[in-house]
C-alpha cells in the first residue's frame, strides 16, 4: 500500500507509562523495507518474524529470526490473503506464549466481520500450527 509501516502493541501487566515501543521484544516484517526500517529496534533478545516471500534479505542481528511464508500459507491454507495478519497472529502467539489463545479468540470474535469468523479462526489454528513447527525445528 505504499510503504513500510508501523503499529505497536504494548503489552504489560503493569501500568504503561509510555505509549511508544521502544527496545522491541517481538517484529513481524511482511516487507523488505519494513524490516530493514524497523529491525535496528529490536533488542538483542528479540525475535523477528518475517514473511519469506517478500524479505529476501536477513538484517545481521544478535536477535532471533524466524522466516516463514506468511501471506502464502493464508493464500493457500486458508484461501484468503486477507487473513496473513491472523496467521501471523497465531504464529506469534505460539512463539511468545503471551497471550492466552482463549483471550485471542475472544478478540478475533468480537472484531471480525459477522461471516469471517470461522476463516479467521482458521487462520489463527494454521498460525500456530505453523509457530509450533518452527519451535520444534
């Protein structure tokens, strides 16, 4: 759509003091220009989650990087590219454990449009599918 960019998710279990991300523990790059843009935020402990069609080339980084055809496996595990960011919510989810994937259900449930529920459902399933192979590799 024109660009690299950007939204931020802060996630604490105590009171957020600062609404920028800053020292970012988790990045999921679905484009070459976005992952060289924002990977240099990452902290060394990090992980960088990138959709292997479109990054081509890997920042050298102390990080974790996880690669992965995101919008591919929507395509052709889901049938709709719309769904890449649910998959790679589900993917996220199995690698980080930080987000209860009943609360994520929830979430999807009340913010999809009434028919997509079971799509994106499924796309949340085949992304943590995915997320599990890649922690058992």
């Amino acid at each position: 759509r024109g660009g690299a960019s950007r939204s931020e998710v802060i996630i604490s279990d105590e009171e957020i003091d600062y609404p920028k991300a800053i020292n970012i523990d988790f990045l999921l790059a679905l484009t070459q220009e976005s992952c060289e843009r924002y990977s240099n935020d990452l902290k060394e402990d990090g992980i960088l989650l990138i959709d292997s069609e479109a990054v081509k080339s890997k920042p050298e980084l102390k990080s974790k990087i996880f690669s992965l055809p995101i919008i591919e496996i929507a395509r052709n595990e889901v049938g709709r590219v719309m769904v890449a960011n649910i998959v790679a919510l589900g993917v996220i989810a199995e690698l980080t454990k930080i987000v209860s994937i009943e609360a994520l259900e929830s979430a999807i449930l009340s913010r999809v449009p009434k028919g997509t529920e079971e799509m994106n459902l499924k796309a949340l399933k085949v992304g943590r599918n995915e997320g599990a192979k890649l922690l058992s590799a």
